[in-house]
C-alpha cells in the first residue's frame, strides 16, 4: 500500500494536536542552578588564592584547592532545601578519583546521592536525585600527589522555598561585597557592646541594654560559668559573641607565650575545652556566633621575632582553622570568627584559615581605615568590629608630664559615634560593631572606657544609646568643658595646688563633686584613692606624698545616677629644702644593698648623689640602716628622706661623732613613705636612717638622704 501523502496527512496531525491526543512525553523543566554565589566552606585550603568560594563564582579561570591529604571536602549552602538533579564538577589537573556527592538538611547528617571509585577527571556532569539544603562533594581519594582541585562546583535543579531559619540560627548569606547577617532569617546588624559585669548581674543588667537599642554583647571567655550570660540575653532578644581565649591573647604586654609550632599538648587542649562548649551551648537561642582567639596575632610579638614569629603566627592561624572546622562539625548553624588587634592579622586569616565565616578586629583610633585596608587586601570575608570606642593609651600624644593625654568625656563620646558612623559607611562588608565597654569598674581602666564607670552613666552611654535606638530624652550627665591646675609638673609632695574646673549640668540640676588619685604610672597600680580637697571651685588640693607622677579624677555628680569626669597629670616632687645638702656626695654605707635583680644594683651612695630617679635598696628584712659621713663634726637644722616605694614605717634619725655611739634624735612608728621633711637641728659627723619596720613586703628604699643647713 502506498504511504499517504504529506499533504493528505498534514490536517489530521493538526487535528491530534489540536485535540491532545498525539502520543509523547511532556517537555522537561530545565534544571536551574542553584549554587553560584552561594556560601561555600571547605575542609581546608591550599592558600588564599585557592579558597572554596572560587569553585562557585562562576568564573572558570578560578579554582578551589585543597590541601595534599585524604580525605577533603567541599560545601554550598543553597539558602534554602532543593530537588538536586544535576551536579557538575569542572576538575583542574589535580582530580579525584574516588569520591561522593552528598546531601543534608542541616551540613550535620548527610546522604549519598553518587559516588564512584572510577573517576577520570575532566569535566562531569552527574544525574543525581536528592533533596537538601547543602550540598557536598567528599573526596577519598586523589590522583597524583597534590589534593583536590575544582574549577568549578555546580549545583543544579528545582530550587525550593526560601524558609525563615528556626530560632537561634545565624547565617552569613549573600555575596561577595553584598553579604549580610541573619539571624532566623532575618537581617541582624551587630549592634553591641563588650560585657564586662560579673555572669551573675546578666538577668538585672540585660534588660538596661535591650532598652537602649543594644542586641550583641561579647565575651572573651566560654566556660561552665557561661549559661546564665546566655539565658539572660536570649531573655532580652540579646546574642552574644561568644569567645574563646588563647595565647597569648590581649595584644601587645599581656598574655603567656605558646609554642604552636610544637605545643601539640595545648593545642589538643584548648581544642577539646572549645568542643566541649560548642556542644553545651550549641542549642542556647542566646548564642550568635564563636570568637576564637583575641589579639594573639599581634600579641606574638611580645613571645617571639624574626622566623621563629611568623612561623608562630602561621601555626597559630592554622590552628584557629582548625577550631573553626571543628565547631563547624559540631554547630552548622553558628558561624564562626576570630579577632585580633590589626588588620595586618587579616593576611594570615586569608591563607592559612578559610574556614573562619567572618573576620573580626580590634581598631580604636584607626577604626576608620579598617574599610580601606579591607579593599586593599581584598579579603574573601565580611568582618564585624569587635572592640572599638575612643582612642586608647597607646594612640595618644604624651602630655606635659610625660604621660598619654586621656581623652575628655565629650571626646570619648565622639569617638563612639565616630567608630560607628565608620561601621556604617562600610554596608555589605561590615556586618557591625561590639563597643568597648559596657563595664561597672571605677579603676584607671574603668574610667578611661567604661560607659558605665562605677554603675553611673557617662556622656559615652547616651551617645551608645542614641546610635542604637535613636533616643535622646532623659537626664543626662554633667560637662566638664575645662579643667586646669595651677601647678603640674612640680608639686610638692604633701603641699596644695588649685584646680579650676568649667562645669555645668544641661538639666539645670546641683552638682556635688569629688576627687581621686591614680599611681598607674609610678606604681602600675589600677584603682584609685580619695584626694583631699576644699572648696566648691576652684578648689584647692592637698598632693600625694610619694614622688612621681600621678592623674588626678575630678567626678561631678548631678543625683540622678549620672556623672562627668575629668583628669590631668601632676608630677610629685620633693618639697625644696633651703640651704645646703651636707650629705650630697658625701661617703654613704648601708647596713645592706641590693646587688642583684632587675635595675640593680643599688648602692647606698645613689641615695646622696642627689639624684632622685637613682636610689638605694636594702635587702627584704629588719632591721636595716644607711648612713652618711659627712666629713667633720657639722651643724644641720633639717633632714629629708625621700621614699621609693618600699618605705619604713618605723624608723630614728641617730647622729654619732664616732661611728659607735648614737644618740636618737627623731623616731616614728608611723611612717608612711613618699617625702618626709623632718625639722631635726643637731651637730654631728655622721647622720643614720635606721629602721625596725618596713611599710611593704620588700626592704627599704630612698632616692635621697639630705641633710641640711639652712
């Protein structure tokens, strides 16, 4: 039988398809691709040109490479669960041959949906059949002698529904130069502040600073004290930072020295105290991400130099990969950073860690280069500000006496503002900032930073509440516009000076003052004693007794919790005596000195070379005496002793003619160091301080022994 024509066919295949009824397969759904753009991690990196985002950028002249070890990993979080149908894998030369394609709801509990032992490189393209929100390629085994490298990682298939996370889920999502912070999938801002109070205050304090706009604190330290921090924030809707401490953590003086190039010890340690937490903690709805480590990079410095410190800093920057890769398997959803004290920190996170989530740093006066030191590096991580605020010691000029000039409330509070306007001129790359300190202490550091110093509010609390909620009702702190002494750099110790104050309160209320001293910079010592003062301004103020150079606090208090406060420096001297010094550069022996030790020695004749940055030490126990020979019988109407800070509380003045027999003429059982000016009219050859008790644990120490005639 002859077909039938076209022609002739031609209306009735028009017909079938107008009426459906032609046989064959619906058209397929082209597969979309879900991965590119996404946030990929990887077990490990080879350097920081190689990082896991490279294998989904899109750009096939980029590549992800992995260290020279079995077994590796390579993940995206597609944002949301999806049907996966087809996997591409684009391999540079270093490929594997042995691997699955694995898929999970949670990056915790995965499923195999391909594997193979066979494979031969190139490029591949897998069907595939799975469901999950990440997806991974896990590889057993390599070929040749390099790790794994992929040009590209492409996901594709039927993209699911963006869902909001569960509670206590935080994400870094978006896209290079465009990424953000969510927590339950919603945009989070770090809009925070260091925590400083004890553990215990968190359920009275938390609701203080949830009502003035604050949603983060930080912590340097995660431990079996840390839940009810956690509670009491989550309470609040406040998340926290949480850290992890490591040497030598705190930047440059502070800190103990590890050697993590060979310390495996404290290493597996330290690792399994962070697992430990990690896994108590995992579930608190307070937490928002880990912080490992503080300022060690930088503090380094102090334990090491030259080849020996960067290896330090590369051993230890590859540890913090390692934490981070090990919380990562214990907590897929809490991100993970580490802070140090300079961006310069930053490199080393860049190769040697890119498994951290985030960058983060501590910048004070420098706060605002940190956006151009990030474009200059061009980092492939958003990073957060974890402690910043007004300049600190070590940014400011010295002033008159040699000490740094503190800044005064109105620029402390400015420096707030202006570290978070930098914050904010940063969008999709600064994901916001913890300011440095939300803290109750009233010592030197207190003072310097805390917006709360001694539990009253500064100028820096309201400036920190008005950037993060927009209030500016309420009462609000005395100004201190000026403050000035009559003298600084020579008072006498014990004598008075005046100090003049400009002060006013902006609510019209009284203002009551007081005064105190610091002896940081003689002593190191952090809190502060009262200061004795007259007056209602100006007001005349009676001088320390010991030598050196102090700061003085001027507190105004307006009654409503409030307080502004000022300091300056003033340097102690020892009173000026009238006459001639008879003892100076004469013959000096002592009863003992201190050879050895830091500074050492110091000999008894350092003690009448007048000169008082020298001194004389005896040894630690009584009794003790320093004498001086003054070279033929002499008429003096008058001693003095000035202390360091070892000084004897009990103590005479003897004179002799001959060496052997003394005659007493002062004692006291009270003495109480600093300058003792003692009116002492006597005729003798030779002149002794001796001492039966001492003031301190340590001997007995003068910078001088005068004796003189007027």
């Amino acid at each position: 039988m002859d077909r039938p024509s076209l022609l002739r066919a031609v209306p009735a295949l028009v017909a079938l398809l107008v009426l459906g009824l032609l046989a064959g397969p619906s058209p397929a759904h082209a597969a979309t691709l879900l991965s590119q753009g996404r946030p990929a991690t990887a077990s490990s990196s080879e350097g920081a040109g190689t990082p896991a985002s490279a294998a989904v950028d899109g750009d096939a002249g980029t590549r992800w490479a992995s260290a020279w070890s079995d077994p590796q990993w390579l993940q995206v979080d597609l944002g949301a669960p999806a049907d996966v149908s087809q996997v591409t894998l684009n391999w540079e030369a270093a490929y594997a041959t042995a691997y699955e394609i694995q898929v999970s709801d949670d990056a915790g509990t995965w499923r195999t949906v391909y594997s193979t032992t066979t494979a031969a490189g190139g490029i591949q393209n897998l069907a595939v059949s799975g469901h999950g929100r990440y997806v991974r390629f896990f590889g057993t085994h390599r070929v040749g002698g390099y790790g794994y490298s992929l040009w590209e990682f492409q996901v594709s298939g039927t993209p699911g529904t963006p869902t909001q996370d569960g509670p206590g889920v935080t994400r870094v999502t978006g896209s290079p130069g465009n990424w953000q912070l969510t927590v339950d999938g919603t945009p989070w801002t770090v809009k925070g502040l260091t925590w400083g109070p004890p553990v215990g205050e968190a359920a009275t304090r938390m609701p203080e600073l949830h009502a003035i706009g604050v949603n983060t604190v930080r912590t340097w330290g995660t431990d079996g004290t840390t839940q009810p921090l956690l509670d009491a924030a989550a309470a609040n809707g406040i998340k926290v930072v949480s850290g992890f401490w490591l040497q030598p953590g705190g930047g440059p003086g502070s800190g103990g020295c590890v050697d993590y190039t060979t310390d495996t010890n404290y290493k597996n340690t330290m690792l399994a105290e962070i697992e430990k937490w990690v896994t108590a903690y995992k579930a608190n709805p307070g937490v928002l991400m880990w912080n490992v480590g503080n300022e060690s990079i930088l503090g380094m410095q102090n334990c090491y130099s030259g080849t020996q410190l960067e290896q330090n800093r590369i051993a230890y920057t590859r540890f913090v990969d390692q934490a981070a890769q090990a919380i990562h398997a214990i907590d897929a959803n809490h991100p993970v950073t580490s802070t140090d004290a300079w961006t310069g920190a930053w490199p080393y996170y860049k190769a040697y860690a890119p498994n951290l989530d985030l960058y983060s740093v501590n910048s004070y006066a420098q706060v605002c280069q940190v956006k151009q030191d990030w474009l200059a590096g061009g980092y492939p991580k958003p990073y957060i500000i974890t402690e910043t605020g007004p300049a600190g010691e070590w940014e400011v000029p010295n002033d008159a006496n040699g000490v740094p000039t503190e800044p005064t409330d109105q620029q402390k509070r400015d420096g707030y503002v202006n570290a978070w306007n930098c914050v904010l001129a940063h969008p999709g790359v600064a994901l916001g900032a913890t300011l440095f300190h939300y803290g109750t202490e009233g010592d030197f550091g207190g003072v310097w930073f805390n917006i709360t110093t001694g539990n009253e509010k500064r100028l820096s609390w309201y400036a920190v509440r008005r950037l993060y909620s927009g209030q500016t009702n309420g009462n609000t702190p005395p100004v201190i516009s000026s403050m000035t002494l009559s003298r600084s750099t020579d008072v006498p110790a014990g004598g008075t000076f005046t100090l003049t104050a400009g002060v006013s309160d902006p609510d019209g209320d009284p203002i009551t003052y007081t005064m105190g001293y610091n002896s940081k910079y003689i002593n190191n010592a952090a809190g502060l004693i009262p200061a004795q003062f007259t007056g209602t301004g100006p007001f005349t103020v009676t001088a320390p007794q010991q030598l050196g150079v102090w700061k003085i606090y001027l507190y105004a208090r307006d009654g409503h919790g409030n307080v502004g406060i000022e300091t300056r420096s003033l340097r102690v001297v020892a009173p000026p005596v009238p006459g001639t010094n008879l003892a100076r550069g004469a013959a000096t022996t002592a009863s003992t000195y201190q050879a050895d030790g830091p500074g050492a020695p110091y000999p008894p004749q350092a003690a009448t070379d007048g000169n008082t940055a020298t001194r004389w030490a005896s040894a630690w126990a009584d009794p003790q005496w320093l004498q001086v020979d003054l070279g033929s019988r002499q008429a003096f109407d008058h001693v003095q002793l000035i202390w360091e800070a070892a000084f004897g509380k009990a103590y005479e003045i003897q004179v002799s003619d001959d060496a052997a027999n003394w005659r007493t003429v002062y004692a006291t059982t009270s003495g109480d160091g600093g300058a003792d000016d003692l009116a002492i009219s006597a005729t003798a050859r030779y002149v002794r301080m001796s001492a039966t008790q001492r003031g301190t644990a340590y001997g007995y120490s003068l910078y001088e022994f005068g004796v003189y005639r007027s």
